[in-house]
C-alpha cells in the first residue's frame, strides 16, 4: 500500500539519501586511491625497470713521480676530491685533491683518454689506480679486498685487475668480482708483454 509523503517528511527522505549517495562515493574514491598507490608501487618493482645510471668512473696512473686522472663527464676543477681505489690486492683507498688540467704521459702511453688532471702530489710507486669522484664510504670485506659505495644502488662495488698479453683490464662490480653485474671496463695498455691471468667476463666493452 502506497503512503503520500507530506512536505516534511520529503524533504527529509531526500536529505537522507543525499547523504547516504556521498557516503557511497567518498569510499569509492578511497578504494580507487588505494588500487592506484599499489599498482604504482607494484610498477616500481618490475623486473624490467632500466637499471641505475652507471657510475662516473674514470683511471688514474702515475709515473717519474707524477700522479694524474682520466674522468669523463663534466670537467674537474681545481679542489675537486677524487678517491683512487687500487684494484690489486692488497686493495686500498686514497683520497686526492685535483690541482688542474695537466699532460699526462702515463695516461696518454696507455691509449686512455683525455682530459687529465694532475693530482697533490703523493709517494708512490708506479701504479695503477681506478678512480671515483668524491670521497664514497669505504670499507674492507675480507683481507685485502675493499668495496665502495658509488651510489645508494651501487653500495658494495668491487674492484678487479687482471692482465691479457699487453695490457690490464680494469673493472668495477656490483658485487663480488665475476659473479655479480660488471659496472665499468676500461683497458689500459702496458706496452710490454705480460702473463695474462684474466677470465671470462673480463674483457670487451660492454658490462654485463
């Protein structure tokens, strides 16, 4: 049986259902927020996302007493702190203090590019050092190994040289040398004969 509703009593059924329609709608917004912070959060974790920028990484040599880097990407200024990580066991780190562009006849006799720059001068023997800009958090893992946080994807690189007939293969890891994903390569040529003691994955051009 059908009731008339007086004017009062209309209005207050309309208020109702006003209110009861917002109510639907605001948890529906809500739901539909939530599905979009997890699907972008699922997004995010896909296994075929880019991975991270390569880390600026460039050589240093020294040789008649002088020390100097290669480093690609915006030039370095005077003042500017470079850290040498000498990839050879027993590794070891060594923060220095670019003094300006400069000629480099280790660098250039080793067919590394340009530009150089000479370092504060420091003692040392001949050698070969593979060189990151700033001063990264470093620490030792194991007796005579070293890992450096080149970024916050990067936070255990690993360093490696190893010789072929004329030449050193420098590289750099994500993790433990040969097992983990190769970072940086560079070669640098002795000019003389050595015993080659490089593996799989040391060599070529692209990081694997």
């Amino acid at each position: 049986m059908l009731h008339e509703l007086v004017p009062g009593q209309l209005n207050g059924a309309r208020g109702q259902f006003m209110s009861n329609l917002r109510t639907v709608v605001v948890f529906a917004v809500a739901c539909i927020a939530g599905f979009d912070t997890a699907a972008a959060q699922t997004a995010a974790a896909k296994p075929g996302d880019p991975p991270a920028a390569q880390p600026r990484i460039g050589v240093a040599a020294s040789k008649s007493g002088q020390v100097c880097v290669a480093m690609p990407g915006a030039p370095l200024v005077a003042g500017t702190i470079v850290t040498l990580i000498n990839p050879n066991r027993p590794q070891s780190v060594k923060a220095v203090t670019i003094d300006g562009v400069a000629e480099c006849a280790a660098l250039a006799g080793a067919l590394i590019s340009g530009p150089y720059y000479s370092v504060q001068p420091f003692d040392s023997e001949p050698a070969v050092w593979i060189a990151v800009p700033g001063k990264p958090a470093s620490r030792r893992i194991s007796p005579g190994v070293v890992a450096v946080m080149l970024s916050a994807a990067q936070i255990e690189a690993q360093f490696r040289a190893c010789t072929s007939t004329e030449g050193l293969h420098l590289t750099v890891w994500s993790g433990d040398p040969l097992q983990s994903r190769r970072l940086w390569h560079q070669y640098f040529y002795l000019g003389y004969d050595v015993e080659p003691s490089c593996k799989d994955g040391d060599g070529g051009d692209s990081a694997g």
